[in-house]
C-alpha cells in the first residue's frame, strides 16, 4: 500500500517537472493564490469567532448595566465587538448635546444618533468584508486558470504529434496528463475557496443582524429618552 502511495505520489511530481514552461507558470500562480486564500480564511475564521464571542458578552453586559456611563466604561474592553463600536458611536454623538439642550433636541437629535450609528455599522462590515472578495475571485477564476494550462498543454501535445507524425496511446497520453494536472490544482483551489466565502458571507450577515437589532434598540432608547426630556421640559 505504501509502494502504490509513493508511486502516485511521484508520479504526481514527475508530470509537474516534466510540463511545460507556461504549465509550470499557471500552477505556481496556483499555488500562490490557494495560499494566500488559506491565509485569509484563517484569519477571516478567527476574526469573526471573535466578533461573535465579544457581541454576545458586551449585550450581556448592556442589558444588565444601569447607566450608559458605567456600559461606555466597561465597552472599552471589546475591542472587537462591532456592536460594542456602534454603541461607542452612538453615545459620542448623543453626548455632543448638553442635558439642557435635549429638552429641545427632539426628532433632530435621534436622527443624527441614527445617522452615526448607521455609518458605524457600514464601517464595520466593510472592515468584516475586507478581502473576502479575493475569495470570490479565487472561486471563479482558479478553474479557468487552470483551464487554460490544460489547452495549452493539449495544443504543445497535438503540436508535438504533428511534429513526430505518430498519434497512438504512448505518445498522446503523457502530454494530455501532464496538461490536465493544471486544471485539477485550478479546482482544488477553487472549491475551498467558494466554500470559505459563502461561510464567511452567511456570518457577517448575522453579524450584521445583531448590529441591526441592536441599533434598533439603542435609537427607541434615546428616543425614549429624548421624549421625557422633552415632556419634563413642557411640564416645567
């Protein structure tokens, strides 16, 4: 069994060394592409396990705080949470308007919380999007790079038939072998890539409900807020 392994396997790094100069060209671009995707879907994985993880716990910790001093204070502390950025956001804006002032602040003053908080929430999933299209660009394109050394490959084969004038089995199969070997890394790097990328698009966009949902709480929060302001204001 180990014979046979190493037979495939040498045969394998046979056809590599005995392609050509543009075969040699497209896999080294292959290889390069399908690591540096790797590098990205480490990175990417651990990036958002860690967003997940620090969201769950700065809402913990804002449903359970009483005073949005005490929460700002203990934000600081998720660095990576994005909901806890949008918070920041948020209470920056809100508190560019003194105690008095948000008695006549109405509407105006949460529509630009609102506005803070949207344009935080557009950073961070710009920042949770950062080269994931390079995923999407690997997924579709690997194949058709790979491709393209294969009928490179089966165009120096015919050429080579035409140039020996013998067209039986022992001359036509290493070429074609050796050309399809590109199409095959072509794919092998493509399906990781495709799968990472839908993983990845399908957790930002929970990520991005989470901020959602919260962003709808903290603006009916200030609103709230805004309006008892405003209706203590009128009583006095």
């Amino acid at each position: 069994m180990q014979s046979a392994n190493a037979a495939i396997s040498l045969g394998f790094i046979d056809l590599i060394n005995q392609s050509g100069p543009v075969a040699k060209f497209v896999l080294a671009v292959l290889l390069l592409t399908s690591v540096f995707c790797w590098s990205i879907i480490f990175t990417k994985w651990l990036t958002l396990r860690r967003v997940r993880a620090e969201n769950r716990e700065f809402l913990d910790v804002f449903w359970h705080s009483k005073t949005i001093d005490d929460i700002m204070e203990k934000s600081g502390k998720y660095e990576s949470s994005t909901v806890a950025a949008v918070f920041r956001s948020g209470v920056k804006e809100l508190r560019k308007v003194s105690g008095e002032e948000m008695q006549h602040a109405g509407n105006e003053k949460v529509e630009n919380v609102q506005r803070a908080i949207f344009r935080a929430s557009g950073t961070e999933i710009a920042s949770l999007e950062n080269r994931l299209g390079w995923l999407a660009t690997t997924a579709s394109a690997a194949p058709f790079v790979g491709l393209f050394g294969t009928v490179w490959g089966i165009m120096d084969s015919f050429h080579n038939i035409g140039a020996t004038g013998s067209a039986n089995l022992a001359v036509v199969a290493p070429g074609i072998s050796e050309a399809l070997i590109t199409t095959a890394v072509g794919i092998a790097a493509a399906i990781p890539a495709v799968v990472a990328y839908n993983h990845f698009a399908g957790e930002i966009r929970r990520v991005a409900g989470d901020m959602e949902g919260f962003s709808q709480d903290f603006v009916n929060i200030v609103q709230r807020s805004v309006s008892a302001a405003s209706g203590k204001h009128k009583g006095n």
